[in-house]
C-alpha cells in the first residue's frame, strides 16, 4: 500500500508545467517512431515519464553534491552530452552542412560555399552506421582515428521526405561517393580503384605497398565522402555526350545556366589583368598562361596533349619532342597577327564570360579545349579506356566530352549477357557486386553471379548519372559510374556562407552577396 500510496503521491505532486513538456515529448516520440518505424524508441516514454513526473531516479543527483568542482564538471557533461545527442539527431535525420571543396560546379556553386542541406527532400536516408560521432564524417580530428563504430550495420531504407522526393534532372544533389567503399589512407585523392588499374600488379600491388599507399580501409556506405553534383542522367535513361552537349534518349537536354568549360584565350601579347580575372570570377588556380612563341616546353594535362608552351614550368622530356609549332597552332584554330602568335590562357569559362572576353579587342581567338585518348596498358589483357577498363581490343573510345550511350540501371529492370558482354561487364559490374552485394565473376566470356553462371540480373536499386557543371574539370559519373540510391544524401537548401580562398580576412574574403541564396541553381 505504501509503494501505491508514493505512487499516487507523487503523480499529485507534478505540476501542469511537468505535464505538458512530458506530453509535447510524447508526442515528438510517437511522430518519430510513426516517421521511422522505429518502434523500439517508444521504450524511452517509460523513462521520461520518471524524468519529469516521477522522478523516482535522481537524474541531476549531482546538483546537490557539496563538491562545487564536481557539479561544475556535471553541467558541463551535461550540456554538452545533450549538445551531441541533439546534434546527432538533427545531422542524422533532418539537416547537415556541408562545404564545396572542389570547382566542379562552379560557376553555379563556388569553392568555399557552405550549404545547408535537407536530408528530408528526397526522404531521410535511414542510418546506417548509426554508433559514430557528430560532425565527423569518418575520421576524427587531432586524433586521426576512425570516426565511428562499424557495427551494428542497419538495413538500407528510406523515409518518408517533404512533398515530391522525386530526384529530377537538374537537381543539385550530395551524395556519398561510390567509389569511396575501399581507401588507401596515404592517398585519398584517389579512389583506391583508379589506384589499382594503374599500379603494374593492380589491387594486390596497392594492398602491399604499405609505405606508398598506406593502410587500406573500408568504409559502410554512410560513412564515405560527400560529394556534391548535378543530376542529368535518371534510371532507366540512355545518357551520351556528343562534343560536351548531353544527350538523353537520343535528345538535346538543355545545359546549366551557369555551365563552364575549358578554352584557351589567345590574345594578341596583351595580359588579362588580375582586376578582370576576378570580375570574371575565376581564381589564380584555375588559369595557366602559356607562351606561343616556342620559347618553352610544352605541358601534359592528364591524358591531354597541349601543345602550347607554359612560361614557368619545364616539361621533363623535351628533347624528344619534335613538333611545328606553328602548324599545331594554326591547325587549332589560332590565328597569327603581326607575324606572331601572342600569348593564350587556359580558362574555364561560361557562355556569358566568353562573350565578355570577345568583346575586348586584345582577344585574338577562343579555342575549346579538347580531349584526346592515350592509352596505358597495364597487362596483357587490359588497358583503361575513358572511363571503364575494357579488353583491349574493344572499339569504343569514350572521353570526358564525347561519351556513351550508356543505359543507367533502375529498380526491377533487366540486363541479359547475351551480347556485348565485355562492355556489359564494364558498364555494370561495380553495381552488381560493390553496390548490390553480390560474388561476380567474369571469365571465358561467361558471367557468374553467386557462384552461378548467369544469363541475365535483375537490379536492386535505382542509380542516378552525376555531373559536375564544370564539365572539364570535374570527376563525377564519367570517371567512377553511377550514384546508387542508397548513397543519397540530400538536397542543398541555401548557402549560409561563402569564403574566397584567394582573399584575407580584410580584403574581401567573406563573400556577402552570397550568404542566404538558394542552392538550388538551373
């Protein structure tokens, strides 16, 4: 009688303030466990009904400790162990930020960009790996350690978003970089598969190469880098690039306002000066100025042959070069004035900066960069082509600006092996086995999945073709294939800061004009 008597006593000593945050608590629980069916969450009720009506377990027990020390460190645990659960919560399944790193959407979305990115657009993304740190996307500051715990490891689903959850083309979307399942920790620029093709004994090579490479790890799908691109290709679509223009289903889509690719100005011996370089809006990294006149070595760009000549940079095999200048140039498309052939800068550039730059009368000539292939092979059998790893007999060669078709795999849709096998294999093995979980084999032409020789699969996921805006200086879905729908993150809402790296604190670093615009740019 005593225990229902303390029971009652103090069900009548709560007050109406007690009730009513019990209550709004009740409510956000049974909301999220409606949301997210996570129905064992509703085992915290029992708990906050005794924090804030019975209150039979001393919660704050250490405010009444006579040690001023030890209650000063117990607020202080207090505030910031609410602190993290609350923002792992709110990163988890609501908002996060994130920062543009690279230039591969500008102009639409610039270095230094923070953005504010609702995991709710296209319906939170259940988490994965869900014991690891706020804020720490997998490595832990200072400490150089792994930001999260690998296990338990949670089922793949989706929640329910905000209104059309849809991903449409066009959309800037951040995702989870596909390719990033395996690093090597000494060099995570690159992707430990583009690593592979290139060492002499592929991922083996790489696996034991500790001093060069590192450890190699792998990372759970939510744990991987955050990349952020734009969407132009959608399940179930055939994507082609002819001369940088994309190409769905055979026909013209149109291209991002703000789309830039690489030319070279040539000018008649005149400098851009600094002041309309950052009119234009491009940093002092993304340009390079060469000399016309021969009196320097040419530079390689990748698997690009430019031959102009850099002014301050030595190419390291110039003496077996043998080339006319003038004729490459001519044949390029620059022209001579006055018997010399000026100076040319390397520049991204929008339809609207070339214009601008037409205008100005020391511009001779602006000239699209292009891309040539140059093969390596790296065995007896293979080579990389732009950008699968095909038999080197294979006829195609696809580059950055003339590309596919390529059919991008959807949910419950079928590929059968019954031709074109090598390019089959190429195109979607990395979705059949990294994204889908299978065993794959390939050998003597035939195809074997689990262990069975298969004639056909059926895909688990919808997959998604991403690009950067900056299509000539940007590693998106033509380098490492398609975004599974289990690696979306989210939606940027809005930018709520901008840094220039190129400026001082007090020269015009933060870039106001930009602070609150949308994200979401055609």
């Amino acid at each position: 009688m005593k225990e229902k008597k303390n029971f009652a006593d103090r069900l009548k000593q709560a007050t109406k303030k007690q009730w009513i945050k019990f209550s709004i608590v009740c409510v956000l629980v049974a909301l999220f466990v409606l949301w997210t069916g996570y129905w064992g969450v509703l085992i915290l009720i029992p708990l906050f009904f005794d924090s804030y009506i019975l209150k039979y377990i001393p919660w704050s027990f250490w405010k009444k400790s006579s040690n001023s020390s030890f209650r000063t460190f117990m607020e202080w645990a207090d505030a910031i162990g609410f602190a993290l659960i609350a923002v792992w919560i709110i990163n988890t399944f609501f908002f996060q930020n994130y920062q543009i790193p690279s230039s591969s959407l500008e102009k639409s979305l610039l270095v230094g960009d923070f953005l504010f990115v609702s995991k709710m657009t296209y319906g939170t993304r259940s988490p994965m790996t869900p014991l690891s740190f706020p804020l720490a996307q997998h490595t832990l500051p200072i400490l150089n350690t792994k930001s999260y715990i690998e296990k338990p490891q949670l089922k793949y689903q989706r929640f329910a978003g905000i209104g059309d959850t849809d991903i449409k083309r066009g959309d800037i979307v951040v995702f989870n970089f596909p390719a990033g399942d395996t690093v090597a920790l000494n060099q995570q620029a690159q992707d430990f598969y583009s690593l592979s093709k290139v060492n002499p004994n592929g991922s083996e090579g790489v696996r034991n190469d500790r001093y060069q490479y590192g450890e190699i790890v792998y990372r759970p799908v939510d744990r991987r880098e955050n990349y952020v691109k734009r969407c132009m290709g959608l399940p179930g679509e055939t994507i082609e690039l002819r001369d940088d223009q994309v190409y769905i289903n055979g026909q013209q889509v149109a291209n991002p306002e703000k789309m830039q690719l690489r030319y070279y100005v040539q000018t008649d011996g005149t400098q851009i000066s600094e002041k309309l370089f950052q009119e234009l809006g491009i940093s002092k990294e993304d340009y390079m100025v060469y000399d016309n006149s021969g009196q320097g070595f040419p530079l390689y760009f990748d698997t690009r042959v430019v031959p102009y000549y850099i002014k301050y940079k030595q190419f390291p095999n110039q003496n077996d070069l043998n080339w006319n200048d003038s004729l490459e140039l001519e044949a390029l498309g620059f022209v001579k004035k006055s018997e010399q052939w000026g100076i040319s800068y390397y520049l991204p550039l929008t339809e609207a900066m070339i214009n601008e730059l037409n205008a100005k009368l020391f511009v001779l000539k602006i000239v699209k960069d292009k891309e040539y292939i140059v093969k390596y092979n790296v065995s007896p059998t293979k080579q990389i082509d732009y950008p699968f790893y095909y038999p080197i007999d294979y006829p195609t060669k696809w580059t950055r600006d003339t590309y596919g078709p390529l059919w991008i795999p959807q949910r419950g849709s079928t590929i059968t092996f019954d031709n074109d096998v090598d390019f089959k294999v190429a195109a979607y093995e990395r979705c059949i086995k990294n994204y889908e979980g299978n065993s794959f084999e390939y050998r003597d032409g035939k195809v074997f999945i689990n262990g069975q020789q298969a004639d056909s699969y059926t895909f688990k996921f919808d997959y998604y073709f991403m690009m950067g805006d900056n299509r000539h200086n940007s590693a998106d879905s033509r380098s490492w294939g398609f975004v599974p729908e289990d690696h979306i993150v989210g939606s940027p809402l809005f930018v709520w800061l901008s840094l220039d790296k190129d400026k001082s604190w007090f020269g015009g670093k933060i870039r106001w004009n930009r602070i609150f615009t949308s994200a979401k740019i055609k």
